[in-house]
C-alpha cells in the first residue's frame, strides 16, 4: 500500500504505519517517528530503502545498540513482508531524504509472453510483462541515451500536490537496459521467456518519474515511438505530452538502493 504513513481512517496501511507500530514497543518517552528516504507508491517494491529516526529512551535506561534495534524491531514486524537490514547511528544533521547523493531503481520486463496467464506464478505482481511478447530492445538502450543527463522532465512526471512547489529538473546519471534472470527461471528456459531490467540512478526523481520513462521506453520498443519522439517529449516539456499507453505499472517497480 505504499510506504508513506496513512491515516486511521484509510482501508491501506502504509510501511510506515508498520514500522512506527513496531517501534513503539522500544518503550520510547517521546513516540517514534520514521523519516523515510523515498516514497515508493502503491504496489512498487523496495530491495533497499533508508530512513532516520529518533529514540528518547527514559531516564537511566541505556541506549540501544544497533544490533539490538534491528533485533527488536524485526521480532515486531515478524507478520509483515518488511525487514530491517541494517542500522548506524547517525549526526543530528543527517536526513534521510535530504542527505541522500542518488537513488537507485530497477524495473524488471518479461518478454515473451502473448498472454498475462503466461507470466510463472513465482513473478507475479513482480515484473510487467508488455503485451506483444518481444520488444526492440536495441531502440530501447538508442532512446534511454536521450533520457540520460539534466533535463526538464514535465513530461515525464505525473502532476501531485508538490508538483507546483518541485522543479522539473533532474540529473539522470544512468539509463541501462540490460538482461537479467527469473526467480528459478533456469527451470522453464523452454518457454522461451527472457527477463530485462531496466536501471535507473540520480539524486532524486519526480512523482512517477521512473514508471513513465520505462513506459515510453517499452512504447518503442514496440513500435508505438521512435528513439527520437523521446528526444522531442522531453523538449514539450508538459505531463499531457506523454501518450495514456506509455505508464508502466508498479508491479515491476523496485528501489534497489539509497546512497549517502
């Protein structure tokens, strides 16, 4: 359901709801608050995301230690697919968000398939796989070459309450496409199915940045754009440029690492 916080009176339960939950019972003065470092949108994953918080502990209580933290917290949030991996402590300066030098996303495409019932049962939900079976791949990594770099991307991003107060600027420092293997895919290689990922990085990106260009990229690959229409998209400069076709679902999404 996304990871940022949702209110008592929302059917969906963001991460964040989770991991305050479970930090609660860290017996803190002050309640917990997780400041989370990207907001991964409804049905997109995160292999890795990062966030800071604060523990008041009350009077003549020691501090926790990492391993104790991540230790604590997991035993908590043992029902939930949501893990702590790793714990530092941090200055008072640091921010998750803010302090972050790029963000990493990978978006994982099935090709070969001519029906969503073709799709294994162990990727669902996880990977997209675009109707039509094969894709121009070579197209694909020619058209990311123009998405690389500082550009205007108003096309690019879906419009959101902070999008009057975001500039639309942003530094993409990769764009690659390249192949990748299936969760026990070696076992049914005769089904003649090949899993791409595409890898995005930069500092940040804009609401649905990643899922537009990966829906773009996939509308050349089937012959819907050329390499150059993403060359001109970008220099229209306005979210109603992008055609309804080119978003790609969140299913295939995932936040592969923050670095700081």
């Amino acid at each position: 359901s996304g990871v940022m916080e949702t209110s008592n009176d929302q059917y969906v339960v963001g991460v964040q709801n989770y991991l305050e939950k479970a930090a609660q019972n860290l017996k803190p003065v002050v309640p917990i608050k997780f400041h989370i470092s990207s907001r991964t949108d409804t049905g997109v994953h995160a292999l890795c995301n990062s966030a800071h918080l604060d523990i008041q502990r009350a009077p003549g209580k020691p501090a926790l230690n990492e391993k104790q933290l991540i230790y604590s917290l997991n035993y908590h949030l043992k029902p939930e697919p949501i893990r702590i991996l790793n714990a530092f402590r941090v200055t008072s300066s640091f921010h998750a968000r803010f302090s972050a030098l790029s963000r990493t996303y990978v978006y994982r495409l099935l090709m070969g398939c001519t029906h969503y019932s073709e799709i294994p049962v162990f990727e669902k939900d996880l990977c997209w796989a675009p109707a039509g079976g094969c894709l121009n791949v070579t197209a694909m990594q020619d058209a990311a070459q123009f998405l690389l770099g500082t550009h205007d991307f108003s096309t690019f991003r879906s419009l959101n309450s902070e999008t009057p107060f975001q500039s639309p600027v942003r530094t993409i420092l990769q764009a690659d496409i390249q192949p990748s293997s299936g969760f026990l895919s070696h076992h049914y290689e005769c089904r003649g199915l090949q899993f791409w990922e595409l890898k995005f990085r930069s500092r940040s990106f804009l609401y649905r940045q990643v899922r537009r260009m990966v829906g773009a990229l996939v509308a050349v690959g089937q012959g819907k754009l050329t390499p150059h229409d993403i060359k001109e998209l970008l220099e229209r400069k306005d979210p109603r440029a992008l055609p309804p076709y080119a978003m790609a679902p969140p299913s295939g999404l995932f936040l592969k690492s923050v670095e700081y």
